[in-house]
C-alpha cells in the first residue's frame, strides 16, 4: 500500500527516520490509504512509465509518490530532499505521518505550523508542508504521531516532505510542474538507452527498469554508487546474515556502471571513476591499500554496530549499520575498476591522464600484492585465503591495462605482459583440482565457489577450453538448486544459511551461453526474469524452496545481472 517503511535522512547512509521495515510500526512509518480500509482491498502498485514515480491505487483513490529532481536536485550536495506525496480520488483518505528519529532510538516531537508539521527535535531539518489539512497529533510513547482524515472531492492534496529546511512556503514551481520534470529526468535518460532491437525472454521494459534502478542507486553529489538502498535485509529468514549495503564498494560500483556503458550510458562510468579518483587523493594510504568499501562521500565507514531497539525484517536479527568488511583485504577490487576504463575505451570515451595514472597505480598494486591471501569478493569473516576469484581478478587488472595501454594511450609495457601470463600461470597450476575436476574456491581445497567462472566469463580462459566447461558444470552440479545457485556451500565463519544468490545465478546463465548451452541458459534465464517483483526490482537472494526474496533491496548485483544475461542471450539469438 502508499506506507513508506524506510526513509534515512539526511543521506541514504543516515538514520532512518521511516523504519518499519526493520522494526513494525513502533519504528516509523508515512501511510496514505482510504479511510474505509476494509471496503476497498487491496492496491494495485506501478512505475509511472520509464520513471521513478511510483502510484499506488485503489478503486475509489491513488497516491503518487516521487523524489523531486526538478532544478538539478539529484546533484545537489545532500541535504535538501523533497518527497511529493499526491492523494488524489474520492471519498475520504486516511494519513497517518509517525517519523520516528534515528531508527526509533531518539524521542520524536512534532509542531503544528501554518502550512504543516514540524519534527521540532530533529538533529536535520524535517517539516512536512501540508497546507488546509487539520492534524491530530497524539503520544505514543516517547514519540508523536500526527493523524488526518482528509475529504478528496474538493481535488487532489499534495503532501511534501522536506529534509534539509524549516520552510514550508510554497515551491516557486508548481507540484504539477515538478512532477512534469521528476518525470522527464527519468524518463528521458532511459529513451537514450540503447537496447538490442530483439530480446530473448524479456522484454525491453525489464531492462530499462533494471537500468534506472541502477541508475537511481547513484548518489548524484559524488558519483558513488551503492550496492543496494538498504541494511539488514536478512539473507535468511530468522538469520544473522544481515548486513549494511548503502555503501559504494569499488567492484560493485565498477560493474554497475559497466553494465549501464554497455547500454549506451557513460556519465555514470564517468563520475564513479571521478570520485575514486578523489578517494586514493584523499587517501593516506597507497592505491594497494584501497578499502573494498566507503561510504558515498568518499570516507571511512563508521565502526560496524547494531541497533539493539529494532527486532528486525521477521526477526531476523539484528540489524546493523557500517560494515566491518572494510578493514578487509579483498584483492578482487581492482579488476572492476580496469574493466570499467577498457570498456570507456572500447567506445571512445573521453580519457584523460588522471585514467592513465590510475591505470598505473592499480597494476602497480597488483604487482605488489597479488600472491597475498585474502578473504575475496564474499568477505569472509574466517582466515584469508588464496581465492581464485581474487586471482583472476588481479589478471584482469592486468590483461585490461595492457589492452588499455595499447588500444587508447599508444603506449607499450611488456612487463605488464609478463606479469600478466606470470598470475595466469599460477591460477591454472594452484587453481584447478585433478581430484575434483574443477577450479575451486581457493588453492588450499576442495570445496567450489560460484564466483570461479570468473575464469571464463571475463576471458583468462577460452570459452571452449575444457577446464572451463568442466568448472561451468561443476558449479551447476554442487551449487544450483532448482532456478537458483548458491555463492558456495563451506563453511565461512557464519552461523546460519543463506538463500541463493541472485548473481551468481546471472553468472552461470552467462556461462552456459558461452559454452553453448543455449536452451538451459533461457530456461534459467526465464526464471530468473520472474524474480522481479510487481514493480520490477530483484532482491540480492531467494529461498530455493519457497521462492521467497530475501537480501537487501534493490541490490545492484541482481540487476546488473539481469542485463548482461539479457545482452549475452541477445547476441546469441
């Protein structure tokens, strides 16, 4: 229904100050609905076109929820957030506006004004302008409520929520003007998109759906982009496995943005290495030092804590923010990034010397650190090991520089060749397992991972070399279950299990397309297409046994993944 459950302000890192999803109704909540629930049923809920305006609908009445992007907004430097709220029908609506500061864990006072509400203890600036409209504010606990029945045949009411300003004096610019606006910043972004002609199983509107979720987890004001919009998520009901993802980790960011350059979108590419350029600046460190992970402004995470007042999705506890996965050592990071340069290459993007540097620094941190261990791209919380992910990651670095150094700079270094068949040369001699008849997850045993088809998916080996195909159904075999596979199946430092994972699905689905196995890719890929919800988003996991999403949401991962399955099935059709 129109109940928004999470909303941090004043930046997606922050305090939530809607956080029913991870707490009940005691956490916050901002609900709109008929004033006779019981009559009307349950609403219908839709995307307004290639946009990020969202209606919700019942027979008698709508609400229209948007993000205002009129005038620039999304680059502003955070602070100043406007969400529209737009009740429209007839009959009688019923709103029930229940902040509550800082995940519930502060008291929250509200103040009628003229023209609205204020929270009137809030550390930032929270008012919600909501002129003509009589509030009931009543305690509940040590926080306030406003509650108000509001008569629509009198036309629509508009309610906004502004973060970042006490004012609540009207907008110079019309809501119906804003809302014009909100709707072309999307919408024309996505009609430049450029998608295949043919799809195969799915249809175009998946995908320019998929790439406005990516593009809506980019925090305009510095190019981050994040791995999913929020924490806590339980990778299994009841679990522990909940984790904070409203941060930018360098190789989720690097393959979100090379999944939008694929469709024809640069800017995107272009900001994030800007702002990664602005991270190893900031940095007292060397680029071998790199955090995996930082928040959107470019800084260190706070420590890793939980809330200890909110129970949790289902209880499934607890709930977390930070994430302690920065102090890691993951030396996967790298590749992404070289990745992302050599496919801006590839189209002609504009690059410039500050691209070469970093080109340079991030072989340079290959070099000096590839034979280490690490605890790879799922950030184990046991003892490192020699992960062939990582491994291949750290030749990808590499093969790209070279490629990069040649096909855009003119320029030649044949110790980047050298050090290039000297990581690869390892990987085949340490990485693949007679006994097993696969590569694994680490050098050390036996035990497979899904990420190991790295080795093919970004070409260290050929797609027809038969320790490729064998790792392909290796991975099938021992990880697929049903339409979903899991990241691995060792022990991992964790207590608990987790669903399966949404990419690593992508992953196989991509292989099997490049081994030739056409007709299992579209059976898996249509089922993966059906775990996009009603408005089009994919969780980071589902439960293989009930089909339920689990993870957080919207996860980068998931819909990166998504395109790329239906790119590779596209040019194969």
């Amino acid at each position: 229904d129109a109940r928004i459950t999470w909303l941090c302000v004043p930046r997606i890192d922050s305090g939530a100050i809607f956080a029913e999803l991870l707490g009940g109704p005691a956490a916050g909540h901002f609900s709109i609905g008929p004033a006779d629930d019981a009559a009307t049923g349950r609403p219908s809920q839709a995307y307004v076109g290639d946009s990020l305006i969202l209606r919700t609908s019942w027979p008698s009445m709508s609400v229209t929820d948007y993000l205002d992007c009129s005038e620039g907004r999304p680059k502003r430097i955070a602070g100043r957030t406007d969400l529209i709220r737009v009740i429209e029908g007839t009959g009688t609506a019923r709103i029930e506006f229940a902040p509550r500061l800082d995940f519930g864990r502060f008291p929250t006072q509200l103040e009628r004004r003229d023209g609205g509400l204020e929270i009137t203890n809030a550390a930032d600036l929270v008012v919600l302008r909501s002129p003509g409209i009589e509030w009931t504010v009543e305690n509940a606990g040590v926080h306030q409520t406003a509650i108000a029945e509001v008569d629509l045949s009198a036309g629509p009411v508009t309610l906004e929520l502004r973060c970042g300003t006490a004012s609540l004096r009207p907008d110079r610019t019309t809501e119906v003007d804003r809302r014009a606006a909100t709707h072309s910043f999307w919408s024309d972004w996505a009609a430049r998109l450029e998608l295949p002609e043919t799809l195969v199983d799915v249809d175009h509107g998946l995908i320019r759906r998929s790439a406005l979720t990516l593009k809506a987890l980019c925090y305009g004001p510095t190019g981050a982009i994040l791995a999913a919009a929020t924490t806590s998520l339980p990778e299994f009901i009841g679990g522990v496995r909940n984790w904070d993802y409203r941060y930018c980790w360098i190789r989720d960011a690097s393959l979100s943005a090379g999944a939008l350059v694929k469709l024809g979108s640069i800017d995107e590419a272009m900001d994030l290495l800007d702002w990664l350029l602005r991270v190893i600046e900031a940095s007292e460190v060397g680029p071998e030092r790199l955090s995996p992970l930082y928040t959107v402004n470019g800084t260190a995470l706070p420590p890793e804590a939980t809330i200890e007042e909110l129970p949790g999705y289902a209880g499934s506890r607890p709930v977390r923010v930070g994430n302690a996965a920065d102090h890691q050592v993951q030396l996967d990071v790298f590749g992404p990034v070289l990745e992302l340069i050599h496919e801006l290459g590839e189209i002609d993007a504009p690059l410039s010397a500050r691209h070469w540097r970093l080109v340079e620094d991030l072989v340079a941190a290959v070099e000096q650190r590839w034979t280490e261990p690490d605890q790879g791209i799922w950030e184990v919380r046991s003892a490192p090991r020699h992960h062939v992910n990582s491994k291949v990651m750290c030749w990808v670095t590499v093969d790209r520089a070279v490629q990069i150094a040649d096909e855009v700079f003119g320029r030649e270094r044949p110790e980047w060749v050298n050090l290039r068949e000297a990581i690869k040369d390892d990987i085949i001699a340490n990485g693949w397992n007679d006994e097993v008849g696969s590569f694994t997850t680490a050098y050390d045993g036996t035990d497979i991972d899904a990420s190991v088809l790295a080795i093919g998916l970004f070409g260290m080996l050929e797609h027809d070399d038969p320790r490729y195909i064998a790792t392909v159904h290796a991975v099938e075999s021992s990880l697929r279950s049903g339409d979903t596979v899991y990241r691995y199946k060792h022990e991992d430092g964790l207590p608990g299990e987790e669903g399966g994972f949404n990419l690593m699905t992508s992953w196989l689905i991509d292989a099997k397309v490049q081994i030739g196995d056409l007709g299992s890719a579209r059976e898996l890929f249509r089922a993966y297409v059906d775990l996009a919800g009603p408005t089009g988003l994919i969780t980071e996991e589902v439960d293989p046994a009930t089909g339920r999403a689990l993870g957080n949401h919207p996860q980068a991962y998931s819909h990166l993944g998504l395109i790329s399955n239906a790119l590779h099935l596209a040019a194969h059709a």
